[in-house]
C-alpha cells in the first residue's frame, strides 16, 4: 500500500509538468494569434495603444515559452551534482519572465511619450474595433482557464499567468474605449492610454521580480501546509506536540522539512524508531513533504513535581510579548537541571531575550543548572 502511494506522489508530478506544458502551448497559440490582428490594427490605424497592446500579448506568449522550459528543467531528476533536484530552476525561469515584461513596458513607456510629444491622429475601422472587442473575451476565457488550471496543480506561474490575461482583457477595453471616444467626440487619448498600459506592465514586472525574489531568498513557511504536518504528528497517541518545523523549498511543491516532537520519557529507543519511521511516510503520503530530520524533545511523566515547575517557568516565560511560544520542557529534580526552548519574535535580539528568560526563572529556581534554546519564528 505504502509503495503504491509513493507512487501516487510521483505521478502527480508528472501530471503536474503535463498540465503547465499543455496549458502554456494554449497560451502561447492564443497569445500569438492575438498579437498578430492587434498589431496589424495598429499598423493599418496608426494606434499606438493597439500595437503597445499586441507587444504586451507577445511578451505573454513568450513568458509561457518560458515557463515550459522551466517547468521541463526543473522536473529533471535529483543527481549527484544537485542531490535536493533541479525544482529551483522555476524560479529562475520565473525571473526571465519579470524582466521580459519589465523590458516591454519600459520599452512601451518610451513610445507612448513620444506620441504624446509627437501625436498622430489615429483612423479606426468598424472591423478593428470588432476584432478587438473580440480579444478582450479571449483574454477573459483564457484568463480564467489558465488560473483555473494553475490551482489545480497548485503553479505559481500558471495563477500569475491567469491573473494577468485577466488584466489584459480591462487594458484592451481601455484601448476600446479610447478608440470609441476618438470616433465619437474627436479626442484622441491614444498615446495616454498607452502610457497607462506601460506604467501597468512596468508595475506588474516589478511585481513579479519582487515576488521571485522572495522564492529565492526564502520566504516564511508555507502556514497551511505547516498546519497540515503539524496535525498529522499530533494524531499519533504518543506525541504530546510537534514543534520548531522547518520547511525548504526546492522548487514548486518541492518540500523538505525538520521537526522536533515531544514524546513520553518512558519510550524506549527502538519505540521512537519505529515511530519516526512511521511518521516520515506518513507525511510524505498525505503532503508531499519529506522528512530529513525529527527530532526528540522528552516529556516529564513521572514527577509531579517536574510539572508544576513546567507551569511555574512558563507562566514567567510567556509573560513576555516576544516569548511566542515555550516547548521542549524538561526538569530532572534529583540533578537539579531543567531546559527548553523559547520561540522568540523578531522584535527583540535574541541573546538578550535568553539572558532576561535566564535572570527571571533562576530568581524561582536558584538551585538549578537552566538551559534555554532560542527557537527562530520560522512558522505559523
């Protein structure tokens, strides 16, 4: 059952890969087609806000060329030389795809200002307007396919992708608009309204280099997916809490992840080996996410005593704004020594958080040896 589970993980992989591909060609062939009649309007009508508006629909095409062979790379298979995968590479591909939309709106800012110092008057057909008016619902349907698709298989890319086919269909109803008004009233807003696309393109490219970056650099856990993990250890009677999780990603849905569980300190060696054991399949089955490292912390169970000092230490410990959360207790009475960890917020340093946990709890307890681990606020 186990081995066919695994396999079930596996297979969505490649299904994912297969509907990013798939969905990226219909993108691109709907992207392109469109390009072609809006800049051929924009050539035959003199409007600048056409043509900038069928570059925008080329750097899109483009942007899903990219995200192919980025979604083929980073599919490859873990080697030697990169042992953790190749998932990362989306990102990188991710970041082409802002820098080409950043490129095409600055390049379509220059053009606009230019009309603008230099107008042209622009001379509209009833086809065009037909024919754009025609794009604007393409881009609609095919806005809402590509999102749709991109939460199914739960691709950044794909949802951006949506989200901005979305946003071209109001940008090509501006052009619209502009155009109408032109052949109604005489005003020509062409060269404005292109400049208003372009400063929407720069900011949406900005946007996504930001966003890439974050992917990069790391980002705070995913809260959700913690959750998910946290609730799988807590379901097994042994554990008394899951802790200091970790997760790294290498890539979309390509998780690694440490944690540390609070276990009964009458469990033997082998009992938390095989549990451990249990645990690491469990959560790759149900999310993906592999286990590189659970550790142990030991839970008092027989001293009372041991108990109402847990109480005591963390009633002192958690009466501070920046003591989010204590965990990990342990009190040996007849060797007088007790630990924990402590996760400290970001808003105090945190050797002088520990030296003010460590001051207030030996004012409870002089007589004992105190070890406090200052845990990061990595997750929710």
């Amino acid at each position: 059952m186990d081995n066919e589970r695994i396999k079930d993980v596996s297979a969505l992989a490649v299904d994912r890969e297969k509907v990013i591909v798939r969905t990226s060609i219909i993108g691109i062939i709907t992207n392109v087609l469109l390009a072609a009649f809006k800049a051929a309007i924009g050539l035959i009508s003199n409007s600048i806000a056409v043509t900038l508006d069928a570059v925008n629909n080329l750097s899109d095409a483009l942007s899903s060329v990219i995200t192919i062979i980025g979604a083929k790379l980073g599919a490859k298979k873990p080697d030697k030389k990169h042992p953790l995968g190749y998932g990362r590479i989306e990102y990188l591909s991710s970041m082409i795809v802002a820098a080409i939309v950043l490129y095409a709106g600055i390049t379509s800012m220059v053009e606009s200002i230019k009309k603008i110092i230099h107008p042209e008057a622009a001379d509209y057909a009833m086809v065009s307007l037909i024919i754009i008016a025609v794009a604007i619902v393409v881009k609609l349907l095919l806005g809402r396919y590509v999102k749709k698709k991109g939460e199914k298989v739960n691709s950044g890319a794909l949802v951006a992708s949506g989200k901005d086919a979305s946003f071209d269909a109001i940008l090509s109803a501006s052009v619209l608009a502009s155009a109408i008004v032109f052949i109604i009233w005489g005003i020509s807003l062409e060269a404005y309204v292109g400049a208003v696309i372009s400063i929407v393109i720069i900011k949406a490219g900005i946007e996504m280099m930001i966003e890439t970056l974050n992917d990069i650099i790391g980002q705070r856990g995913d809260a959700e997916m913690g959750q998910r993990i946290r609730k799988l250890l807590n379901e097994e009677p042994e554990v008394r809490g899951a802790y200091d999780l970790t997760l790294f990603n290498y890539g979309p849905d390509k998780y690694y992840g440490s944690v540390h569980m609070e276990l009964p300190d009458t469990m033997t060696v082998d009992e938390v080996d095989v549990l451990t054991r249990k645990i690491m399949m469990k959560v790759y089955q149900e999310t993906g996410v592999i286990l590189t490292g659970i550790g142990v912390y030991s839970h008092n169970t027989k001293d009372d005593e041991a108990a109402q000092i847990r109480n005591a230490v963390q009633k002192v410990v958690l009466a501070h704004e920046w003591a989010l959360q204590m965990h990990g207790f342990y009190a040996d009475i007849e060797h007088k020594t007790m630990r924990f960890d402590v996760v400290i917020s970001f808003d105090i340093d945190h050797q002088e958080a520990v030296e003010i946990m460590l001051r207030e709890v030996r004012g409870l307890y002089p007589d004992y040896t105190i070890q406090i681990i200052p845990d990061i606020d990595a997750g929710d």
